[in-house]
C-alpha cells in the first residue's frame, strides 16, 4: 500500500508497514539534475562497477580473494548519483555497496582490484582489504565495519573546512537500513543536525540487513520519518531508477551546498545478490524478487536512456565490451604484482616513527 | 606568579595550542561557555570564539568528529566529561582513529582528553583508569602525566604529534598538585623520568600513583631503606630502557598501579623486565594495583580499593624482605 500522507514538501510520499509495500511510483517532473550527460556518464559507472565485480565474485570462487565479497548488485543506481553529484573537494564516505559512487567520485578498477587481491601497490598495501579502502587525505574515507561510524567522520571532515572558512563543500556517505539502528547513526545524524552541516546521507533499504527482515529491524513504519527527529530535511528516491535517484540525490547534494543543512535521502530498494558471495540469500522470498523492488536498476536504466534516446544499443553494447576488456586486462596484471612481504613490512602502527624514531623504537621494539 | 594547579596546567596548556596553532580546536560536552565539568576550558570559548564547542552528549560522535577533522588537516582536542564515558566513544577511538595510519597512510593527529582516576566519593562510573584499554590498541599513544609540569608540556606534545593521543590527567591531582612555574624545556614523550633516586628497590608508576610511590619511600628512609621511583610518564611507548636500568641498580621492583591489575600497565612492566632483565633481579617482581572490584563509593571503601602510601609502604617492605 502506498500513501501520500505527508504535507510537508520534502516528504513525497511515505509507504506504510515495516516491510516497505514498493508499488512505483508515478512519474514526477524531470529533475534539472538529470542531463543526459550526467546521465550517461552514470550509467556508464553502473556498468564499470557491475562488471567488475562479476569478475571479483569470479576471482573470490577461485581462490584468488581472500576473505569476503561484498557486491553492490541491484544498489548501482542509488550509489552512483550520490558520487556523481559529488567533487573534488567534497568528502565521501562509501560504504558495502558502493562500488558505483566509489567510482564516480574517482576510485578506479585498478585500486579496487588491487585492495581486493591484496596488492602491495594499492592503496590499502595488503593493511586492509575489499570494500575497506580509500584516501582519506583526499576526502575518500576508507570506511571500518562498525555500521554508523562514518556519519560523524563525515561530520568531522566538514567542520573542518567550517573552521577554516571554506565554504561548497558538501560530505556524502551511505549506509543501509541496518545501520540506521545503531547509536553511532544515530549520533552522527543529531550532531549534523545541530551543527547544520552540509552533509547527504543516503539510506538505502534493501530490505534485509544481513539476513534479518525490516520487522527485527526498525518498529517505525517509515524511516523516512526520523529525518524529522533529527531536524534535517528528508527526501525519498526509487532505489533502482536512475533518473529518479539522480534527481532526488543530485537536489539534495545541491541543496547541501547551497547552505540548507543536512539531507537524509531514503531509497527502498533490494540487493539482487547475497550480503557477501558467500551468502545464497535464500531467506529473500520471490515475490519480493519479483515486485518491481526486485528490478535490475541496470536493466531498467538502459531502457530508460534508449528511450529518451540518450544512449543507443550499440553504445550500450560497445561500453560494455571495453569495460570487460579493461576489467580482465587489469585483473591480469594485478594478478602479477607484488604481494605483501612480511620481512619488508615495517610492523608500526604510529605515525611519528620517523620523527622520534629513537623514542619509539626504544619502546615499541617488540 | 601565585602557585599553578594541575588542572590550571591542562587549561593553559590548551590556551597555549589554540594561540599558537590555527588548526586546534576543543569539542565536548558543557565546555563551552560553562568552561567544562571541572573548568579545564575556563574563559577558552570566550577567548577564542568559535573554537571551543559543546558536543551533544555523543562521545562515539565526538570522536568521530575529531577523526574526520584531524584527515582533514585540524589538530582537535577531545574532551571526556570522565574518562569513564569514553567507553561510548571506545570503536571510534581503537576502530577508527588508532587504525587510520596503518591502513590508509593518512595521519590522525588527535586527543582524547580523559579526565581520570578515583576521588572521594566518585564511585564506580566517575573513578575508573583506562590507560591500559587503550594502550592496548597499536597506534595511540597513552600519557599519564604525574606533575604539574609534564600535564603542561605533554598536553601540548600530545596535540604537536601525528598519532591519536589518549591523555590521562588525573582528576585526583588537579587541585592538590600546585607548581611555581610552568617549565620551558620538555623531556620528550616516552621518556620515564626518575622522581627520585634510590638503591634499595625500584618502584615504577604512573599518573597519583607516583605520589604515593614517593610518600612509600619517604616513609621506608625511617626503615634504612632508598627507593627509586619511576615515573613512567607515558604507558605507550613505555620506556623499558629506563626502568630495565633502575632495575640494574636495585635488584628489586614493585610496579604500582590505579587500575585493576589483569592485563594491566602493571602486567606489562613486569612481563617486560622479566623477559629483558631477568639477571637483574634479586626477588621476583611485585606489582600493587586496585582491588578487583567495581571502584566503591564510599570514601573508607574507596581509600581501600586503591594502593596508597601505605599500601605502597608495606609492599615495598615485603619485597625488601623477599
């Protein structure tokens, strides 16, 4: 059941019951944030982040990662337009699904593959590993497992600018519907909300956290509606349409930027794999796969290019073959750089070495 | 110059960084206008506008603040109402902040200002000693500064380095401990200092406890006995080169404590000279430490739970007997 029961403008429309009852919605008038070029240039991520991680889930069913896998499948949409309205500048905090806005705000195939094979030449060096990566000294937060803790990092990144009186930037980050039930969302929310801050957070409910149901999630019927509690405006997107996501996200990054505080952009949508590879997700039903909540937003956005006739199929198709060969050319040679080596490895966690060397050293010797 | 207290220390040392570094800047809770819980940041929020801000009572979102300023460039100061509640903030201190460096290469340059240790009266949650918790964690430094002087100097080493820096001040010391003047050359972070010389026996401690340690020895010159004291100054990185060498000296070691005593600061000591020092020792390594309760309430259970000067005294006599 779907419901207009919201008067406020920023609240478009609000599903009732816990597990969300995703019917479409209508089609609303085209966002100014949604250009064809935007709009190819964020399919054309979806389509760089989707094949490259059907190659990490290859690569990780034969051996060759280690760990865990975590895939972005069916979530591209919605991650790629909070990158993509994001810039050099801003802060960005990814987290598990967001191979797509990872990419969009300048992460490559390269360092994603060498993080997740461990090479010693990505930026992680083999320290960390998979969707654990990032350059924070570039406004790229390298994300820890403890749901909620980027929220206020974020924070942090802003009010830093804040205090040395830059003004435009905005800090984005993502986090799913399981993570909103953690006190560190919740603490990060409230201080964005107290110190006004220029921030988008993106929740994206794909229905399950982990393996737990929305109903052991969360009692409130939409989470749409703590966005009121935390004095920041909301707003909701179609999870797994683009040109929906692109507007909703790009409104509120500009929103952001443009002094209005903080957003809080919920999107229903589903994840179309398993938490990790390692996980068949059989506890997801089929009628919930086959709502249109189960639609590829992959598939859904390149019939919507072609209609609008922003992107032809032989376009399409040809983007599709030089991501793969990209993918499988530097899978190759990553697969043939150096990993780790513990004898080189210098084994300190601090970063005054170098300077009180003789300090540390004299202590840390074991 | 009327006399400096501990605390009035830490509240100039923190004066001192705002004035001479545009990227330091003090969050937590009521130390704004109200200049804090025990008045460390007095007068700071009028001093310098804008720079010393009240935080929700948020400590997981007061350190992460901090974290996201510090990869972008700022040098905050963090401070704990009690050092107690930082176990809110505990993942984003050892999770986040003590990991950054080594898995990304960017610097966290921060502090957590834990106002520390028993009191009269403070109970279980206003009385606890955390520097063990987090010396634990690679990748943060754990002062805990023992005199006027090094809570001055170090608090301002602390923001000056690139690591996240727990800073223990003790709140039993900030009005009893009083200075002349503040000091203007340091010894450098790391670096034990001995309190006082001695031959008979080493005790090695930290933060109140030195004081008590001083007091034991005092006490143990009516006995015969000189005792050296060690003053460890900073947990992580201990300074093991300067206690192996007292050890060298006396032949015996009591290290004492306010923190319970599993897996402690205590622990760590004795396991270090006893791996690198073993010929040194004459008797086999004591350690005192808090009793392993919750910390009491009451002040007659409370002056118990904790080691003291006598406490201290009767340990140091059994060692000398051993």
């Amino acid at each position: 059941m779907l419901l207009i029961c919201w008067e406020l403008p920023y609240y478009k429309t609000m599903t009732l019951g816990k597990v969300s009852a995703f019917e479409g919605l209508p089609a609303t008038k085209p966002s100014p944030e949604v250009t064809r070029e935007n709009a190819r240039r964020a399919y054309r991520i979806m389509l760089e982040a989707r094949i490259l991680e059907e190659k990490l889930a290859v690569l990780y069913r034969s051996g060759k990662i280690v760990g865990g896998v975590f895939l972005g499948r069916g979530q591209e949409a919605l991650s790629v337009s909070l990158g993509i309205h994001l810039r050099r500048g801003d802060v960005y905090a990814p987290l598990i699904r967001d191979q797509a806005g990872r990419m969009a705000f300048g992460d490559t195939i390269l360092d994603t593959l060498r993080t997740y094979l461990g090479s010693s030449l990505g930026s992680m060096r083999g320290r960390d590993g998979n969707i654990h990566r990032g350059r924070p000294s570039e406004g790229y937060h390298a994300m820890i497992s403890h749901l909620g803790a980027m929220v206020s990092t974020v924070c942090g990144g802003l009010m830093a600018k804040r205090f040395r009186g830059e003004t435009g930037a905005v800090g984005g980050t993502c986090i799913g519907e399981g993570g909103t039930s953690t006190g560190s969302f919740h603490e990060g929310m409230n201080l964005a909300g107290v110190e006004k801050l220029p921030i988008v957070v993106v929740v994206a409910n794909n229905q399950f956290s982990y393996s737990t149901p929305n109903d052991r999630q969360f009692a409130c019927s939409d989470l749409l509606a703590r966005a009121e509690g935390y004095g920041v405006r909301g707003r909701r997107a179609v999870g797994n349409d683009l040109m929906d996501c692109l507007g909703v996200i790009g409104e509120a990054v500009s929103a952001a930027r443009s002094g209005e505080g903080p957003q809080l952009v919920v999107a229903d949508l589903l994840r179309l794999v398993g938490h990790g590879e390692h996980d068949d997700a059989t506890y997801i039903p089929a009628s919930m796969k086959e709502s249109p909540l189960g639609k590829d937003c992959l598939d859904l956005a390149r019939t919507t290019l072609l209609e609008k006739g922003w992107l032809t199929g032989e376009e399409a198709d040809e983007w599709r073959k030089i991501v793969e060969k990209e993918v499988e050319e530097t899978s190759s040679k990553v697969l043939r750089e150096p990993v780790p080596d513990p004898s080189e490895e210098d084994w300190n966690a601090f970063s005054c070495l170098d300077s009180q060397q003789h300090l540390l050293h004299q202590g840390e010797r074991q | 110059m009327s006399a400096i207290t501990y605390l009035e220390a830490i509240r100039l040392a923190q004066q001192k960084a705002l004035q001479e570094d545009p990227r330091v800047f003090i969050y937590g809770q009521d130390i704004g206008g109200f200049g804090g819980a025990f008045k460390a940041t007095k007068n700071l929020a009028k001093e310098f506008p804008g720079r010393v801000l009240d935080a929700p009572i948020s400590e997981d979102a007061m350190v992460g603040l901090a974290i996201g300023a510090a990869v972008e460039g700022m040098r905050p100061i963090i401070e704990m109402q009690f050092a107690d509640f930082s176990t809110c903030g505990f993942n984003q201190i050892v999770n986040q902040a003590a990991t950054l460096h080594y898995r990304t290469g960017t610097s966290c340059p921060l502090v957590v200002r834990l106002p520390s240790g028993g009191t009269p009266g403070g109970g279980p949650f206003h009385s606890q000693s955390m520097e063990a918790i987090y010396a634990h964690y690679p990748g943060l430094i754990v002062m805990t500064p023992a005199t006027v002087e090094d809570a001055y100097t170090m608090l301002l080493e602390a923001v000056a380095l690139d690591d996240p820096v727990i800073f223990c001040e003790h709140k039993f010391l900030y009005y009893h401990l009083k200075a002349d003047k503040l000091p203007d050359t340091v010894l450098p972070f790391g670096k034990a200092r001995i309190a006082r010389q001695g031959r008979d026996a080493t005790v090695v401690a930290y933060s109140a406890m030195v004081h008590e340690a001083l007091a034991a020895a005092e006490e143990l010159t009516h006995d015969g006995y000189d005792i050296e004291v060690v003053d460890l100054r900073t947990v992580r990185p201990i300074d093991t080169d300067t206690i192996l060498a007292s050890v060298a000296r006396t032949g015996r070691l009591l290290v004492v404590g306010e923190a319970w005593p599993w897996g402690g600061v205590a622990a760590e000591v004795i396991a270090r000279v006893a791996t690198e020092g073993f010929g040194l020792l004459d008797a086999p390594p004591q350690r005192l430490n808090a009793k392993e309760t919750p910390v009491p309430y009451h002040p007659a259970l409370w002056g118990t739970h904790r080691p003291t000067a006598s406490s201290v005294a009767n340990s140091l006599r059994q060692l000398l007997e051993l």
